[in-house]
C-alpha cells in the first residue's frame, strides 16, 4: 500500500527523494490530456502563473472554463518537482498534487498518477464531481468528491479564514455538484 512502513522500508526513506525526475512524464501527460479536452469541448483556455513551492521560478498553469458556468472549471500547474496540481471546481481549493509525495518509500509511480489524473478529469467532465463547505470540530473544511463507474475518490482540506471568505461566495449553501461538461458543436 502506498505511503506505509514496513519493516524493509530503510530509515530516512520517507524523507529523501532521490530521483523527482521520474516523475517528468507527467507534465507531457497533462499537456496532452488538457489540449484533447480543449478539442472536444466547449471551454476557453486560460493560461496564469503561480507561486512554485519546489522551484525559485513561478510555475506555469492552465485553466479550461466551460463556456456553461454549472460546468466546472479545471486547473492544471506544471510545477517544478515536476509534478502536476490539479484543482477541480472552485479555482480557491488545494487541489490535488501529483505525485501525492514523490518520496523514496512510497510506490507511487508515473502510470499511477496519470490514472488518478484521468479519473479526476473523467469526473469533472462527465458531472460526477461535487464540493461543499462544512464545519466540524470548529474548523471549517472544503470538501470534495469525485464519482465515476470505475473510480472515486475525495478528500477534504482545513480552510484558512481568508480561503473561506472566498468560497463562502463562489460555493452555494449545502455545496454543489457540477454539471457535466459541454462538448463543441461543429461550427460551419
């Protein structure tokens, strides 16, 4: 299982990370998925830049918003690790990074992470993705999740007063499940 100890696994494995460069498909990957997507349906592409936390250089980022705003967007930043962060829906959430850790001791691997990137955007296209605020504990959590006949998944992640005060005002009262997305009609 990934991301567990055992009794083989050498002490410091779960700190060190001495080959990020596997990891370099991933960038081609998402590059490809993202422009068959911009092909086939209805969204305006959106490039930005943003604050790289494993590189001194902004990261590069692009952001396909379905023209139908009950579709949701999806984001996608090539950092330098390399990696990808995928943010779904609501542009102000963590996403999710892949590699989840990248370090020597996990089994995480390249066809493994383009799977989980291939079933985030199968539900965000397809409209089995839904997020929502709640409050537990007395924090409060943007939560997410994601559906399609072969896979699911979802996570939550603690929300800082600011992030909150954003997605108070992009997610509705008891949250949103995104419609699926539109795909382009031949234009003559």
């Amino acid at each position: 299982m990934t991301g567990r100890r055992t009794d083989s696994t050498p002490e410091g494995a779960y700190r060190r990370v001495t080959n990020p460069d596997r990891f370099g498909p991933l960038h081609e990957i998402a590059r490809r998925h993202l422009g068959q997507l911009e092909a086939r349906y209805d969204v305006v592409r959106q490039t930005f830049t943003e604050a790289d936390p494993h590189g001194s250089a902004p990261a590069a980022g692009v952001r396909l918003v379905p023209r139908d705003a009950a579709a949701a967007p999806l984001a996608v930043v090539f950092d330098a690790f390399p990696g990808v962060l995928v943010r779904c829906g609501r542009q102000d959430a963590d996403g999710v990074h892949l590699p989840r850790c990248g370090c020597d001791a996990c089994a995480e691997s390249v066809v493994d992470c383009a799977e989980e990137f291939a079933g985030l955007i199968d539900a965000t296209i397809s409209g089995s993705f839904g997020e929502r605020l709640i409050q537990d504990d007395g924090a409060w959590w943007h939560e997410e999740w994601y559906r399609t006949p072969t896979w699911s998944g979802g996570g939550r992640s603690r929300l800082e007063t600011d992030q909150l005060a954003v997605l108070r005002k992009a997610v509705p009262a008891g949250g949103s499940a995104w419609a699926p997305w539109t795909e382009r009609s031949e234009r003559g």
